[in-house]
C-alpha cells in the first residue's frame, strides 16, 4: 500500500479478521528500485499500491532503507469468560 489509510483498512478490516490481528508498517524503499513499479489503483482513489512480484521478495527487501516502525495495531479482542 501507498499510504497508511489503505493499510490501516487492510490490517484492522481485512486480517484481524482472517488472522486476529493487523499490524500497519512504515519503511522506506530506495527510488531506483521502486521506480520500476508502477502504482495500481485498485479501487477508490486511496487504494493505491506497488505490485512487487513475490520472486523479488529478497530484493525488494534489499533496498528497504532504515528502519521498518509498526504504526498501528488491531489485536483481535478475547471474549469475555462467561460471555
């Protein structure tokens, strides 16, 4: 994803729910490398996102720059004992 309301619909709406619980990430990609993917809309105007093929994983992640923050959380919440 281009921008963090895009991820944070994805990790609180789409993988607490399959997973139980989304985690929104910030790191920054070297230019050279990103430049070679162009960014795909693929629904409103704010789901904006680089499509990196999975065999590139190990480059992608080569010309990752600094430090990867998680931002946000969305821990799935336990039910309550009795409930």
């Amino acid at each position: 994803m281009t921008n963090r309301d895009y991820a944070i619909q994805i990790a609180r709406d789409w993988n607490v729910k399959a997973d139980g619980a989304g985690y929104v990430t910030r790191f920054q990609v070297t230019t050279a490398y990103l430049s070679r993917f162009p960014v795909q809309t693929v629904g409103s105007s704010i789901h904006t996102e680089y499509w990196v093929p999975a065999d590139d994983l190990a480059e992608f992640n080569s010309n990752i720059v600094g430090v990867i923050e998680v931002v946000e959380q969305f821990p799935s919440v336990a039910p309550l004992v009795g409930s």
